[in-house]
C-alpha cells in the first residue's frame, strides 16, 4: 500500500482537487437549472442551457488536441479553469442585481464549454503521465468513484446551500473550491513534459494526424461511434428527465435531486468495483454489454412506472456498469494510442463521440414539448397510451422515455454485431 501511494501520489494530488472544484461547479449548475426551469416550465429552453455547453466543445474539439499537445497541459488546465471561474463570478454579479436572463445562462454556458473544450485533452495527458501503465484501469476506477459522488452529492448539497442561504452561497462553495484546486495545481503539481512532433508539425497538419490515426485504427473508430449513439439516447433522457419528475404529484425538486443522486450512487459503487475487478479476456465485448443492459432496462421501468422508488432503481440499473465501461475503454484508448499523439487524437474522439450530445438535448427536450406532451394532453382517460404513460403534464416525458429505451437497445444490438469482428490485445 505504501509503494502504492507512492506511485500515484501526484495523480492523488491532481485527482482529489480536481474533483473538489468539479463538485462545486456540478452544484452551480443543478441549482441554475432548477431555477430555469421553475421560470420557463419548458424542457427545451432547460435543454438549451446543455446545448449551449456543448456544441462550441463538439465543433472545436477537433482543433483543441492539437493545441492541447503543444503546449504545457499544466498552463492550459490553469488558463481554462480561470475562464470558468470567471464565468460564474458573472452569473453571481447579474443575479445580486436581478438581470439574470435566460440568454445570459446560454452565453456564459457557451464560454464555458469552449474552456473545457481546450482543457479536457489536456488533463486526459496530464492523467496518463503522472499514472504508472499498471495502475490505469484503477486510475479509471478511482475518477470514475469521484465522478459518482459528485453525482451523488451536488444536487444535496446544492439543495440544502440554497435553502440555507440562496443562490449566493452556492456560488461563493463553487468559487471556494475553485481556489482550492487552482492553488493546489499552481504550486505542487508538475506534470511531466512529452516529446512532441506535434510542435514541430504546421498545426492543421496536426489535426489531420488525430483524423488519419482513427481512419487507420478501425476498432477505436467503431468504439467512438457506438458510444456517440449511446451519448444520443444518454442526453435525450437527461434533457427529459426534469420535465418527467419535477411535475407529477409525486416528484418535485426534492424527489429529481434524490433520482440523480442515484444516478451517482449506483456509479459509486460500480467504481468500487471495477478497481479492484481483474482485468476480462475481452475489453470490447464488455463495453457494448455493459451498455446493452444499461440502456434496455432503465428508460423502460421509468416509462412505465409511477414510483420515485422505481425511478431510483432504474437509474441505479443504468448507472451501475458504466463504471465497468468507461475503466474498459480507458484501457482500450491509453494503451494503443501512443502518449505523444493522445491529444490530438483524443479531440478527434471527443468531436466524433460527443456530437450526438447536444443533438440528443434539443431532440429530448423538443419531443417532450412539442410531440409527446401535446399528444398526451389529448388522449382520453383510459385509453392505452394513459395506462401506459399515466396522465397529465410528465406522461408525455414517459412517452419519450418508451422511445429512448427501443432506440437504445437498437443501438446497442447493432454495434455489438459489428464489434464482434475485432479483437483488442492488451499490452503488458
């Protein structure tokens, strides 16, 4: 244990601030979303606060890497986290002057997800070099347990700061852990440079390198597709999921932050887990598996049940093995893409595997307010689709999720057929 710690030190040091500050802005945005879908009462314009984050980090992502592998990743994680501190210092000024606008938000989330755009792929390098190769998939494990408790803990405490002392406070715990993990990075973390040909490289050569690698590696480039069809059906149910529980009898703000907080404990646990899981004979088939349970079961039993306790045991079946898929896949990725080249082609990754995320919002959110609630709203008691869904306002978001969970197994089915045809060999 002691050679142990050791070993992962620095990745100890980089990893416990970095998801300190994580947690802090995960509360700033469940306690903004809460507070714009109470004043609009639409899944869509709540949506568009995600889509808004996204599309900048799809559309630039691509370019992000290549800048990502030429400079110094610490600068860069520093320089970005910066932006976003910035960002939220601004939501903070405009609500203690009640200017607080709808638009504001999709800015500000705009800008946001930009930084994080250029920042991602340079903390996935800083990640595999301050880790051992023989401590990857614990590494894996380990962020994925903190992004569990994240989960878990932001829509709680989120909700207890602001009960206690409104919006206010929460911003100022979020800057709090901001200044934490800042000054922990600035002073005692150093990464270890790369040798890079990348540097040497015209830049938009550069990006090409990343596009040509995938081209070449077509079992990392079926992956990265899988998993954007899985990212579609994922964000289509996160746009829903609000407009399913906050209207019925039964939800509410209370009820939505206990199903999310699920979400995260069933992550937590299937992050315990997978650290201490020997390595499977098969990577790939547990990948698509694992996604084949999650997403067959979980949009089904919400769909057709009426229960926050069936919610919570839905979201605990769709999250438990994602752990287990993301710790195979962080394998997969670290140990065939050669470090000096990760950047780059893990941008690419991010483009081609996250586009389908602010597609997937706009399409859950638009189908909740303009196809399924309306068709609900119309149907009579006792009909088949009123069994089915229930009624009232949130039975068409139930609907939307019955069509999530056949897209989802679609998808899944699909893949699995045609990753079946490859083999990965992990090496030593």
């Amino acid at each position: 244990m002691k050679n142990l710690m050791k070993e992962l030190r620095m990745f100890f040091i980089l990893w416990s601030t970095q998801s300190l500050s994580q947690l802090g802005s995960a509360m700033t945005n469940f306690a903004l979303t809460l507070w714009l879908y109470q004043r609009t009462g639409s899944a869509l314009q709540t949506a568009f606060l995600s889509i808004c984050s996204y599309a900048p980090y799809v559309c630039m992502s691509i370019f992000a890497g290549a800048l990502s592998d030429r400079w110094d990743k610490r600068k860069v994680m520093l320089a970005c986290d910066t932006f976003a501190a910035c960002c939220t210092v601004t939501v903070l000024i405009l609500l203690k002057n009640d200017l607080l606008e709808p638009w504001h938000m999709y800015l500000l989330n705009a800008v946001n997800g930009l930084m994080n755009t250029v920042q991602q792929p340079a903390s996935d390098v800083a990640m595999t070099l301050i880790t051992p190769k023989k401590h990857y998939q614990r590494t894996s494990g380990l962020r994925s347990f903190s992004n569990s408790l994240v989960t878990i803990l932001n829509p709680v405490i989120a909700t207890a700061l602001f009960s206690f002392g409104g919006m206010d406070v929460v911003i100022y715990t979020d800057l709090a852990t901001f200044g934490v993990a800042f000054i922990t990075l600035f002073l005692f973390v150093r990464i270890p440079q790369v040798a890079n040909e990348s540097k040497r490289e015209p830049f938009l050569e550069s990006v090409k390198v990343g596009l040509r690698y995938l081209r070449d590696n077509r079992l990392i480039l079926v992956l990265i597709l899988f998993l954007a069809g899985v990212n579609l059906v994922a964000s289509a149910f996160d746009a829903v999921l609000p407009a399913f529980v906050l209207p019925r009898e039964n939800g509410g703000e209370t009820v939505l932050g206990i199903v999310t907080s699920c979400a995260g404990v069933a992550t937590l646990v299937g992050s315990a887990i997978v650290t201490v899981l020997p390595a499977p004979k098969n990577r790939v088939r547990v990948i698509y598996i694992t996604m084949l349970i999650s997403l067959s079961t979980e949009n089904f039993l919400l769909a057709f049940t009426r229960t926050p306790f069936l919610w919570c045991l839905g979201q605990v079946i769709g999250w438990l093995l994602v752990p287990v898929m993301s710790a195979n896949l962080d394998v997969v990725l670290r140990t065939t893409i050669p470090e000096s080249m990760q950047g780059r082609v893990y941008s690419c990754r991010n483009t081609l595997q996250f586009f389908t995320i602010p597609i997937g919002f706009f399409l859950g959110g638009y189908m909740v307010d303009e196809i399924c609630e309306p068709i609900m709203k119309n149907v009579s008691a006792g009909s088949m689709l009123s069994e089915l869904f229930g009624s009232g306002k949130g039975s068409g978001a139930a609907m939307v999720m019955f069509v999530l969970g056949i897209a989802g197994t679609t998808i899944c089915l699909i893949f699995g057929k045609i990753l079946r045809k490859y083999e990965f060999e992990e090496k030593a």
